[in-house]
C-alpha cells in the first residue's frame, strides 16, 4: 500500500510541476494584472481541489463494494470502519496538498521577466 500511494504521489508532484511549468507565462501575466498569490494559489488549486473530490466519489463506492464481496470470500476479515477510510484519505489527501502547496508556491514567486523572456 505504501509502495502505491509513494507512486501516487510521485504522479501528482510530476502533473502539478508540467502544469504549473506550462502555465508559466499565464502566472506572469495575471500577476502583472494584480492577482496576488492568493489568486494564484486558487487558479491552481481549483482544479485540483475538483480531481480529488470527483476521484473520490468514483473511488469510494467501487472500493466499498470490492470490500463487501471480498468479505464474502474469507472467514477472517479485517473489519475496518468508516473512520479508517476517513483517516487513509484525510492523510493522502493531506500529503498531495502539501506537494501541491510546494509547486504553487514555487510557480506564485517566480520572476515575471524571467518568465516571459523564457517563452
């Protein structure tokens, strides 16, 4: 399970850091326009606010259901509660916003010039 949710994580450090190199110049110009980096912060993190909740109402169900028949299967399950999934996705989802929050971050103090003269 580790080795899974190390992969995970590996997969959105890579997506957040082509989105936010790609999306460079759009930084540039919104903070020229005025956008703080609290404006900044949320342009990113809308989206990925949205994934993680649309991921996680397709995910629950179907992982809740594979649990139940599973269970079927064996004599000895593990008998986990709703606060067990609560506590797995509050720390995952803990640990991806602070990957995400070290991106923006990087991406909200770039240098305009420098941003712009790279495009």
């Amino acid at each position: 399970a580790m080795v899974s949710i190390i992969i995970t994580l590996l997969g959105v450090y890579s997506s957040i850091t082509l989105d936010t190199e790609r999306r460079q110049k759009e930084v540039a110009v919104r903070k020229v326009n005025g956008a703080g980096i609290r404006h900044i912060i949320w342009l990113f993190a809308r989206l990925y606010i949205a994934l993680l909740v649309v991921t996680a109402i397709i995910s629950f169900p179907l992982v809740y259901m594979v649990l139940q028949w599973w269970k079927q299967i064996y004599t000895v399950f593990f008998n986990c509660g709703c606060w067990f999934w609560t506590g797995i996705f509050l720390s995952v989802a803990m640990v991806t916003a602070l990957t995400i929050w070290f991106r923006i971050m990087r991406i909200a103090r770039i240098n305009l010039v420098e941003s712009i003269k790279n495009e």
